[in-house]
C-alpha cells in the first residue's frame, strides 16, 4: 500500500481557500483577507521544516492565521475606533422578549432535533455561514474570535479594546441573533 506524499507547496495550495474563507469571516474586507492569507502561507512555507507534528498540517496553519489575524486586529485597532450595532438591532433583540423577561410566543426557541445529524449535515453548516456573514461586522469578531479561533474573554476586549461587560453582551445578542436566523433559514 502506498501513500501519497505531498509538496509543502500543495498542503498549502489545498488549504488556500478554507484559510481565505475564514479570514473573510473575521477581517470582513476581502484585500485585509487575502493579505493575511499571504502572509500565512509565505510564513507556512518558510517555517515548514519547523513543524514538528504534534498537530495537524491544517491546524498549524490556521494557528498561524489566528496570528495573523490578531495582528492585523490590533494594528486596526489603534486606528479605528470600536463602532458599537446600531440602535434598530437592540430594538429588534428587545423584541424578542415580553417586559418580564420572558421570551414572546412568537419568538421562543423550536426545537433542533438530534445535534449530531444537525451537525452533520451539510445544508445547516451553509446557512450558519450565511447567518454569521450577516452579523453586523463588530458581533460577528467578537463570537468569531470567541467560538471559533478559542480566544478567551480577556483576550477578545485586549485586542478590541472593549470592556468585558460590553464583551459578555456582544456575545449574547450574537447567539441571539444566530438562533434567529438558523432557525428562519434551517428550521423553517
């Protein structure tokens, strides 16, 4: 049985667009992306001799995407001043709930089903990446950063510059607002 050996140079070019696609979702400015995509792989191939396969090649990379990615956050952050969702959004979330506290009728959450086949089926994961491409750009970096590059609170409000409070709320109203918008585009 013989195995197929691959190039550093075709690892990489394999993993082009999944490492584009994630970096779109986080930086929201496609140049900001393929820049840091660039970066990553020019940094991949030089430093390849230094992996030592303690995780996977995919894994590797991506960990130096997340760096990347933090970087460039940072850099941006100096610049550009933490713009808070718009007002209707609030307003639209408040909605949900009846003054108690209580969710209304209407918008009380349905049932999924068994996760694991939620999770395994294709058409959800497509219509959780339209739902997290519709967030406003600051809600999406902030449950972006938390629940898929694993960054911890701290980590999130020291490279945003946002308090951890205003953190905590950003994330709620993310999940909020993606059990909404699954629910319409997966349940309906």
């Amino acid at each position: 049985m013989t195995t197929a050996t691959h190039s550093p140079d075709e690892h990489i070019a394999a993993l082009r667009p999944k490492l584009v696609a994630f970096a779109r979702l986080q930086l929201r400015d496609n140049a900001a992306a393929e820049d840091t995509v660039q970066d990553t792989l020019v940094t991949a191939l030089e430093k390849h001799d230094t992996f030592a396969g303690r995780s996977a090649f995919e894994t590797w990379v991506f960990g130096i995407l997340k760096n990347k990615m933090l970087e460039r956050l940072r850099q941006q952050g100096r610049y550009v001043a933490w713009q808070s969702d718009d007002q209707s959004d609030e307003d639209a979330l408040d909605s949900l709930f009846q003054d108690n506290g209580r969710w209304q009728a209407s918008t009380r959450p349905k049932p999924w089903g068994d996760p694991d086949q939620v999770l395994e089926n294709k058409a959800f994961w497509k219509v959780l990446d339209t739902c997290l491409i519709a967030l406003p750009d600051n809600t999406a970096r902030v449950f972006t950063m938390r629940e898929l590059m694993g960054l911890s609170t701290p980590e999130i409000c020291d490279v945003l510059e946002i308090t951890e409070a205003n953190c905590w709320v950003i994330l709620h109203r993310a999940r909020l607002k993606l059990r909404h918008c699954i629910e319409k585009g997966w349940l309906a």
